[in-house]
C-alpha cells in the first residue's frame, strides 16, 4: 500500500500533531496516519490524554486506504522537496522524501476510538 503527497503537506500535518504526542502510554506515543483512496485524503492524529489534533491534507495518489502509526519524527524535508512516499508493507511504513528514508515498525496494539 502507497500514498503519494505534497512534502511540506506531510510535515505540516506532523508538525501541527507532534505537540499532542503524549508519552505516559505506548498508544498516545504515535501519530496515527489514515488514508483515505476514495476521498484522496490523509488525516493525522495524535493525543496525549488531555488533547486531542487532528490534521487533514490532500492527497496526490494512493492504491487502496490503509491506516498507519509513526513516531513524530520524519525524513529531512526542505523547499526544494516535491513529493514524499508514504509505503505500507507488513508490520513496516517506509516514509520516503527524496533521498532520506525513515522506517517504522507498527505497533500492535488497540488505538483509542478518536470519533
């Protein structure tokens, strides 16, 4: 699974989550990322047991919707950054922009019910 978007979208939405990371559970140490094919959309989520952030940004292309969990730390993204990849594959997201990679291993546990 793949999603494909703007980079300085992505680092807007981690940037504008990454404050609402909490770090007195494993569940709030990760920001949740949800992709959404059908609308082109990618929300973020983070909380930290008192606040809750929810950032939304477009899309540019994707094969199926799939949710995610990073750690609010991501590859070095500068202006002349255009695109950065967002990769599903097993228990593994690969977040790709240009030449820096980040890896994250997905968590297994039950995420808070958000909605």
């Amino acid at each position: 699974m793949k999603a494909i978007m703007e980079a300085n979208e992505l680092k807007r939405i981690v940037d504008n989550t990454k404050r609402f990371v909490g770090v007195n559970d494993k569940r709030m140490e990760y920001i949740r990322l949800e992709i959404d094919a059908d609308k082109k959309t990618i929300r973020a989520v983070a909380l930290d047991g008192y606040k809750l952030s929810v950032e939304y940004a477009k899309i540019q292309d994707t094969d199926e919707s799939f949710l995610c969990y990073i750690k609010p730390v991501i590859p070095k993204i500068t202006r002349s950054t255009e695109h950065a990849v967002i990769e599903l594959s097993g228990d593994r997201v690969l977040i790709q922009a240009e030449e820096s990679i980040m890896g994250y291993v997905q968590p297994s546990f039950d995420y808070y019910d958000v909605d």
